[in-house]
C-alpha cells in the first residue's frame, strides 16, 4: 500500500480514555491510547476481545453505547476535535467522511428492508445521489463490492444474501459516500477463510483505488500483518507497542506481542517446530492408545474389538430433501457425497472445507446424531447402525464423545459448571456421589481450570475458559474419540493456541483420537496428522499434514492454503 | 408470497372445523333434553317429538349433525330465536355497533400504546418510562368491569361529560367512553410490548450500522427501529381483537350497549342455548379471519415471513 505522503495526520488520537458506567462502577475500555492515520494509509489495531480495540473504534465515529463516554484525551480528524464536538457535528462526518464495515455481515443489515434501499439511504442521507439517479449508483457500487448480478441482487432482502455477499453489501454501504476513512471492524472474522481471503482483497483494491484510509481492526495478527503497513498492538485497553508490521513481526518488544507473534496458528502454521512437536504428541499418544486397545479387546464392558483403526467410515452419504421452485416439489441435495476415511487409534484426522462443504454433516453422522442415507460408519469394528440395544448405545456414547464450536451455546447457562461436567457422569450412572465429585475435580485440573470454578455459571466465564468446560465435560466418561467441530474457530487467536495446546496435551496422556472439524487449516498442522479436503460433500484430497501442506495436489486445497492469513510474510526466529 | 396467502387460506379450514368441532360438542355435552328445551320444557307428543327430530336432523349419526352443524355456520344459517326472530337477524341488528366499538377500541390501544411505549422505549429507564411502566402495571391489574363503573361513575353521573348509557340509538360520540374502557386492559400491555421491542431494536447491529452511514437520530428511528419493532406489537393487536369481542360482552352490559356481546348476554339469561351457540360460532369465524389478516399484515411487515 502506498501512503501518500502528507505532513497533517488524518486522524489523530490523543491520550483517549474511555470509560463504561455499569451500575455504580467505572470501567476504563481504553486507557490513553495513541494512534495516528496518514491519509491513504492503512492501520491495523490488534488485540484480542476485551483489548477495547472495538470501543476506541466507535469513539473514533461518535457510536459508543449510551454508557459509554469519552472520558480524557482526544480525537482530532482533519485537524478538529470530534470527542468533544456537539453530535450534529459528527453525525456530518459519519458516511460522508468516516464510513464504517462492521463486525457480524448476519445482523448488520436491517432484515426488514432491501439491501439496495439501504444502500441508497447512505447516499440519500449524505446528499451524494437522489432518486432514480441514487438506484443507479447503488447497482455500481455493489458491482464495484464484487458483488455479481448486482441489479437483481440490489432489489433482495438481506436473508437472500449468504455471508459473504452480506459482507460485500456492507462494504458498498460503508464506501457509498467515498469517505477518507473506512472504520474496518473485523470485517471478515464472521467468513469461512477463502471467502476472507477474497473479501479483503477486494477491500484493499477498492481502497487503494480510491485512497481512503483504513483501521483495521482484527484479532489475527497474522491478517493485520498481511493488509496493514502500520500496526497498533492494544491489550487492556492500552496500545503496548506500534510501528510498522514487518518490524513488529519480526521483533516484538512486548511480552503480549511476543506471545501473538510466536502462538498464533496463522502463523504459527508455518514453523517447523510446530510439526516437530506434533510428531512427538503422536508418538506418545499412539502408544497410550495401544495400551488401551489392548484393554479394550478383553473387556466385556466396552463396546469394540480394540481394533488399530478407531472409525472407519466408508461410502458415507447424506441426501436432505430442499424445497424445489414449486412448493410440491423436493430437490434432492448431497450434503455428504460417497466419503470414506480411516482414523488411527491415538491420532488425529481433521476434516477441512468451507461452510456447506458438508464437514459438520460428516461429524453428526459419525456421532450417530443423524442416520446417514447410505453407507458405514464402524466404530472399533462395531457398525453404528447394528447398534440397537440401549446398552450398547450408551457404551457408544461413552467412548466417543463431541466438543462444539460455539463455548456460549454449548453449555446450559443454568446448569453450573460442577453440573454441566457432572451430568454425563450421573446419565451413566458413574460412580458414587463422591468419586464423581472428584472426578469432575480431576477433569478441572486436567484442563487447567481451578477448581473454585466448580460453583460458577457459564455467564461468569470467558470464551477460552467455557471451551475447557465443554473439553473436561466430553472426557468426563473417559471416552477413546474426541470429536470436535470447530472446537477452536469462535475464539481468539491466542485463546485458540491455549486450547489446540490443551487438546495435544491431553492426547498424549490419554491416547485419545480426534476427530478435528475445521475450515481454518491454519490451525492443522498443529492438532492432525491426516487431513481430508471437502469441498461440496466430496472428498477432494485425503492425505497426511505435511504432505498437504508442500505439496497439495489439488487447486482448491491450494487456495485454502493460500488463505491462511499471513502465509507469505518472512518471520523472525 | 402468493403460496403464503394460499397456505394460509387452507390452514383456515381445519381450524374453523376444528372450532365448530369444539363447540358442537359441547352443545351435546349440555345436561337436558334438547326437544324439550325447544319445547320449553312441556310434555310434548311422539309425533311432534319425531318431526322436530326430523326437522333438526336429531335422528342422524353425530358425525352427519356436525357437518350439518358447520355447514350451517359457513352459510351463516343459525336457526331461529325462542321469539322466532332468526338468529341471523339478531347478528345483524347487534353487530355492527359491537365491530365499532372494538375498532374503536382498538384504534386506542394501537394509537397511545404504540406511541407511549415508543417513547418509553427510546428513554428507557427515563422518568416517563418508569411512570408509564407503573401506570400500564396499575390498569393491568384491576378488572375492567371494575374501571368500567368507575369511569362510567365518574364521567358520566357526577361529572357529567358523557351520557352514562348508550341505549338503542348509538352513535360514536357515545361510544368513546365505552371504548376507552374496553382498550384499556390491552393498551398497557401494548405499551409495555412496543416499549422492549423498541428497546431492544434500538441497540441492533443494524441500527448502529445504520447511524455509521450519516442517517439522522429520526430517520433511524423511524425506518430502523420502529418498523422493526413494529412486527411484535402488530400480532399482539391484532389477536387482541378477539379479546376486545370477549371483553364486549362485560362493557356492552355495564353501558347498556345493544351489541352482539349484550344479545349474548341476554340469551345466557334466557337460557337460550341454541342462540348462544350461534353467537359464539359467528365469533369464532370473524375470529378465524382476523388471525388470517394479522398474518397477511405480518408478511407485509416482515419479508422473510413470506418465504416461510
């Protein structure tokens, strides 16, 4: 990106504090944070959630939430001071001057209101365009998003947009006025990472075309560091460190910086060391994992033969019947087409695709959760399908057991987490009330939890923290499969690191198999050791880690690959 | 959206044989002899015992009286009063004042709900929502026969402003107390409805996003917020109309009000069941089709219903 050179700051902020009422109690979201754009510059800010990168955003465009206020500092734009401007005044700058990309693409368009109509109130509002001639420019602004077919496109409603173009609307919406700044707020981490890939590159283009100015915000330094020329590093509400992003990647002088540089997967992904370690887990889970199966083979309790391959899945495949254009006919749609795969005791398989490729499909069938239309899933040499008494279903349950993507609705939030990991335990009816109560006190420590939070409510935990929850609750039965769909995607980078290094270790000691659902390879090559490509319920390209990282065979592996933000830029040691 | 309308037709039709169903056997249910009753309760001979069997299909297999009974509601052929007036006529003469009254009614309770609770909703924890929230609270809990007195106490004995009853010959003017009453139970629901909804709209995604792009604080009010908190109140209001038929039957008589609510009450009196069951199963069809409005309205409020 080319910065013009221009010696007055286009935004310039001061010193900001900012601070939120909650009841009686002051909270400070950002604590004296310095920041300066260049015209045609691009800024990444950097933090994870709650670093209050967000609020300094919706400072900067006068939207902070009604207890939130702008308690110290300042924020010049062009020269002026809009944190003490009267609220006419900013509501000129917004849309004309400062636009804004949101965060979720699913709920900021209004539903109610087609996605044309709301482009052209941008113009409308900001005297750009009016009438027939404003209908026309919003057809060229949505072309101009990428976003094809744009005239019949502008006359639908939101829910007829995927993700993706949902996200294209809103950057049509955010640059309708041709404002200098673009307040980009995680614009894509909603998006599968092809989808991101795309979408940001359109963005820069655009931009770049146009030189408006961006802050980035994004949580992936990785990303920050491949779009941005100038990076902000923000943790606790304070900026600890900035300059330009080869030189933050390179050599972070901050210990935050320095655990963002060295932990995160997107760029983590490309060190040696991380297959060096992956190799040593497996090695020390497949023998645990032996030790078991060979247990397994002379119980009569356990389901299974304690045969080397856990899952074996073959020919599966799931038609769904779709509503076809008239309202009597069905279409017959392959979610889940012809796919097999073994998965090793003691190892990982992870299944990789973009939203619809039918991942998440596979994962339910293997966890009996949905019957397949046809074909086998054997576990440990049983079919699930011969399955019929209710023992050797609850054994099955037992001994494979699922961990989902979103921590926030996985746990009952009236359940505490003592009742949560103890629930599986009392549906089997494990134990007496004393040794669940130290198994669940056991599973804590296993997932570096204290056990003080044993009487606590999901509500009064962090993201990375429920995850844990929901990783102790699906070992509580000690089972042999760990199946997790997305275990890692709704959190944060560092979060993800903590979590894919808590599932490693815990592999290791218990000789567990995962199977691993993701669309992100970037995390990977940390966590499996064979990979499956999907793509629209096909198996595209099934192989190990290492061998699909140097030398994939297929273009659309490649380009999920290429994907995985921050590939290219050369790192320090 | 025209297989929505279509849907929404069909799904009519077992809803409405569902309710005639409902009623049909509770009239069968009903203690006596229903010649008897026809009779007046006096020792009648076998023939004329047998021709108004006849007459009434009594004879025929309870299925067949039920279909009979339903067609006889569809074609609005309800049979005759114990004066021999056909209950048709009766529905006729009545109703037309009791519809008045319940869109006036609800006209109040659409217009000062939706308007207060917007209010509330936009200054929430403000000093006119925290009244209006006590207030709504107030007129929730106390009966409406009970306001229904008072005000009819008030306004109309002691301080004179209105006439205290309607009588035969009504007019709006009349009616306004009446309906004030009758709206004022469900429009401190509405209030406290349009007033959450509003609320919650008011801190959408899609509302900030829409004041990033440079709307003014009452375009996003009114094309952001409102509409959609709008789609809520709407079902509420218009189910309410049912209500507002029920709750008729107590203000009708308190006001002395010659509609379908107050010739139902008499017929209760009478114990003319068969009246009464006319009555009922003609609510039960303008009932049928107001839900059938309020979703046609829901799917005009409201594009992803349409798709449904």
């Amino acid at each position: 990106m080319n910065a013009v050179n221009d010696t007055t700051p286009l935004l310039q902020v001061k010193n900001l504090t900012v601070g939120f009422r909650a009841g009686k109690e002051l909270l400070t979201a950002v604590d004296g944070a310095d920041l300066t754009i260049y015209r045609g510059q691009t800024v990444a800010i950097v933090g994870e959630s709650g670093s209050g990168k967000s609020t300094l955003a919706h400072a900067v465009i006068g939207l902070l939430p009604g207890n939130g206020h702008v308690s110290g500092g300042e924020i010049l734009f062009d020269g002026n001071d809009i944190a003490h401007a009267r609220k006419d005044a900013i509501m000129a700058l917004r849309g004309s001057s400062i636009g804004l990309v949101p965060q979720d693409p699913m709920s900021n368009l209004n539903p109610l209101w087609r996605v044309g109509t709301q482009i052209k109130e941008a113009l409308v509002a900001n005297g750009v365009a009016k009438g027939a001639a404003a209908d026309q420019r919003v057809v060229e602004l949505l072309e101009e998003a990428g976003l094809p077919d744009a005239e019949r496109r502008a006359r639908q409603y939101p829910h007829e947009f995927s993700g993706g173009m949902r996200q294209r609307a809103l950057i049509a919406m955010g640059l309708a006025a041709r404002p200098q700044l673009l307040i980009a707020d995680e614009p894509t981490s909603a998006l599968d990472v092809t989808v991101q890939k795309q979408i940001l590159d359109h963005l820069d283009q655009l931009t770049d075309t146009l030189g408006v100015a961006v802050m980035l915000i994004t949580h992936d330094l990785g990303l920050a560091a491949e779009r941005a020329d100038h990076l902000v590093v923000m943790y606790r509400g304070r900026v600890v460190e900035s300059g330009p992003a080869l030189d933050i990647l390179q050599d972070p002088q901050h210990p935050y910086t320095k655990r963002l540089v060295s932990s995160a997967p997107s760029l983590a992904s490309q060190r040696l060391s991380s297959q060096r370690a992956r190799a040593e887990v497996r090695e020390q889970a497949v023998q645990t994992a032996a030790e078991i199966a060979a247990e397994v083979s002379h119980s009569e309790s356990q389901l299974g033969e304690g045969r080397d391959d856990i899952v074996v899945v073959e020919n599966l495949t799931k038609i769904f019947k779709l509503r076809g254009a008239k309202p009597w006919q069905s279409v017959d749609f392959a979610a889940v087409d012809d796919v097999s795969f073994r998965l090793r005791r003691g190892t990982t398989t992870a299944i990789v695709g973009e939203s619809g490729s039918g991942k998440s499909t596979v994962a339910r069938m293997v966890l009996d959760l949905l019957p397949p239309t046809s074909g086998t899933v054997m576990f440990d040499g049983k079919n699930l399908r011969d399955l019929k008494s209710k023992t050797d279903r609850l054994r099955l349950r037992r001994q494979m057991q699922p961990v989902f993507q979103n921590p926030y609705a996985s746990l009952d939030p009236l359940y505490s987490i003592y009742q949560s990991i103890a629930e599986p335990l009392n549906t089997h009816d494990v134990g007496t009330k004393k040794e669940r109560e130290a198994k669940v006190r056991d599973l804590l420590d296993k997932v570096s939890l204290p056990t003080t939070v044993m009487s606590r409510y999901p509500g009064e935990l962090s993201g990375g923290q429920r995850q844990r929850v929901a990783i102790a609750r699906a070992l509580a039965l000690d089972p042999e499969v760990v199946i997790c769909d997305e275990a890692v995607s709704a959190l944060d980078v560092l979060v993800q690191a903590q979590i894919l290094e808590l599932l490693n270790d815990l592999q290791a000691e218990l000789g567990l198999s995962y199977l691993f659902i993701t669309h992100d390879l970037a995390v990977v090559r940390q966590i499996a050791d064979n990979v499956l490509v999907m793509q629209n319920g096909k198996v595209v390209e099934s192989s190990s880690v290492s061998e699909v990282f140097d030398n994939p065979r297929e273009a659309y592996t490649q380009r999920l690959l290429d994907a995985i933000p921050g590939g290219s830029i050369p790192l320090g040691a | 959206m025209w297989w929505y309308v279509g849907k929404r037709l069909l799904q009519t039709i077992p809803v409405f044989l569902g309710a005639t169903l409902i009623l049909f056997i509770l009239l069968k249910l009903r203690p006596g002899d229903p010649i008897l009753n026809l009779a007046g309760n006096k020792p009648v001979s076998q023939e004329v015992r047998d021709a108004l069997a006849a007459q009434y299909h009594l004879d025929d297999p309870l299925f067949v009286q039920w279909l009979q009974f339903a067609k006889n509601a569809i074609t609005l052929n309800f049979g005759e009063t114990f004066a021999g007036q056909p209950v048709f006529d009766l529905i006729k003469q009545t109703f037309p004042v009791t519809v008045v009254l319940a869109v006036m009614a609800l006209a109040i309770d659409a217009i000062l709900g939706i308007t207060l609770g917007t209010i509330a909703g936009l200054r929430r924890n403000g000093w006119f929502d925290s009244s209006a929230l006590v207030v709504s609270l107030l007129l929730l809990s106390v009966p409406i026969f009970v306001v229904g007195f008072v005000m009819q106490l008030v306004f109309g004995v002691k301080l004179g402003w209105v006439e205290p009853t309607v009588g035969p010959d009504w007019n709006i003017g009349k009616l306004l107390l009446p309906a004030i009453v009758l709206a004022i139970a469900n429009f401190a629901y509405t209030i406290r409805l349009t007033r959450t909804s509003v609320a919650e709209n008011l801190t959408a995604d899609h509302v900030r996003t829409a004041r990033a792009k440079g709307l003014s604080n009452g375009l996003v009010v009114r094309r952001h917020v409102l509409r959609n908190s709008l789609v809520p109140v709407v079902t509420y209001i218009g189910i309410n109309l049912g209500s507002l038929m029920a709750g008729a039957i107590i203000t009708e008589t308190i006001f002395n009000i010659p509609g379908i609510g107050n010739a139902a009450y008499t017929a209760i009196q009478k114990g003319e069941t068969s009246t009464v069951v006319a009555i009922v199963t003609f609510m039960v069809l303008v009932y049928v089709l107001m839900s059938l409005l309020v979703d046609l309205i829901y799917a005009v409020l409201d594009p992803r219903i349409r798709y449904v």
